[in-house]
C-alpha cells in the first residue's frame, strides 16, 4: 500500500508539473537597455513628445492560457524627459508629476481578453490597474503579445542565450485630469489634457 501511495504521489507531482510547464516569469528589467515607452500630447499652441526608460518588472504568461496573464510593469518617473529640458524639470514637480511623492508609474495585469491568436502572438485587451501620481484607475487597453521561443540570443547578439522573449506592444490613451492633475484653461492650450502613449518592451524569460 506504501509502494503504491508513495506511484500515486509521484504521478499526481509530475502531472502537475506537466501543466504548469508551458506558464513562464519573464523579467523586463532589460540589460541591453532599450526597452522604453512614448508619449505624445497634441495641445492647441504645443505638441509634447517624451519617453522613459527605466523599466522593470515581471509578469507571468502561459502560451496554453494567455488570458491568465498576471505581474506588473514598472518604469520610474526622473526617467521621464522631453525634448525641452526646462519643461522636464517642471514636469517631475509638486504641481505636475511629483517624481519625489510618486516615484513610479505601474501597470498591474489581472487578465487579457483574448481576440485572436496567430503563431505565437496574442491580440486583445488588457485589463488591470494603472497607477500615474499615485492614484489608481482600472483601466483597459489594447495588447499584442508575441512569444518568441529561445530569441533572446537573438536579441542581445549572445548566441549561448537560449531563453525566451515576451514582447508587449500597445497603444493607449490617458486622461491627465483623470488621475488628479488640475489644469486651467491657459495652461491646456499648452499642455493636452490627453496623452497618447506607445509600448514596445521585452522581457527575458526566468524559468
């Protein structure tokens, strides 16, 4: 009875582990460094354009069930810049951004609405939590995640780098306002109240 408990156990153990297999942890922290993102504001009198880089974060996917997709995505906002320097420092102050009060801005995945799915790439709608200035919305935007398999190599020219790569692409819109920024009309001739953005990041798979 032993004999066969102890079959069971091990049988019920690599099942488990036969199910959980395809589920992955890729970290974006990225050692090439060009993971970034963009964003746009088209005012009336002003178009702004930025991005930032430091990126972080880990987020779990599995190729058999991307609708389960959990982590977050993590980018620090003093690596926020625009073309105009002096407009960069007023953006990480007390009246805008406030980089010292909140220091980071995050996407936190709860599930993808999955559209479709085409050799290795998933299109639909991420749902989750944006926090901006430290207040949190949940929001919803549109993904495209592709799964390239053993491409690390690939990308950071190290042919030995067998891992896999989850690349994240979106566009999105945001309101300012929405998240708490208080602008007059004078200063929304200048700087728009909507803010486009533009992702493109991978992550380096950890398992």
């Amino acid at each position: 009875m032993k004999i066969q408990s102890l079959l069971l156990s091990s049988c019920l153990v690599l099942i488990a582990q036969t199910l959980l297999a395809t589920s992955q942890s890729f970290d974006f922290k990225d050692p090439k460094g060009v993971n970034h993102v963009m964003f746009m504001l088209d005012a009336p009198l002003e178009f702004i354009s930025g991005s930032g880089k430091n990126i972080s974060g880990i987020v779990d996917f599995d190729k058999e069930s991307p609708a389960k997709t959990k982590g977050e995505i993590i980018i620090t906002v003093d690596s926020l810049s625009v073309t105009s320097k002096k407009m960069t420092n007023v953006m990480m102050g007390k009246k805008w951004l406030n980089a010292k009060l909140n220091p980071q801005i995050s996407f936190k995945f709860d599930s993808i609405d999955v559209s479709q799915e085409v050799e290795g790439t998933v299109i639909g709608d991420a749902k989750g939590t944006l926090t901006l200035m430290g207040v949190s919305q949940e929001v919803s935007a549109p993904v495209k995640i592709t799964l390239a398999e053993g491409a690390a190599g690939k990308r950071s020219n190290k042919k030995d780098d067998k891992r896999d790569l989850l690349v994240v692409r979106s566009n999105f819109g945001i309101q300012l306002d929405s998240f708490g920024l208080k602008m007059n009309a004078a200063t929304k001739l200048k700087v728009s109240n909507d803010v486009d953005v533009k992702v493109v990041i991978a992550g380096y798979g950890q398992n």
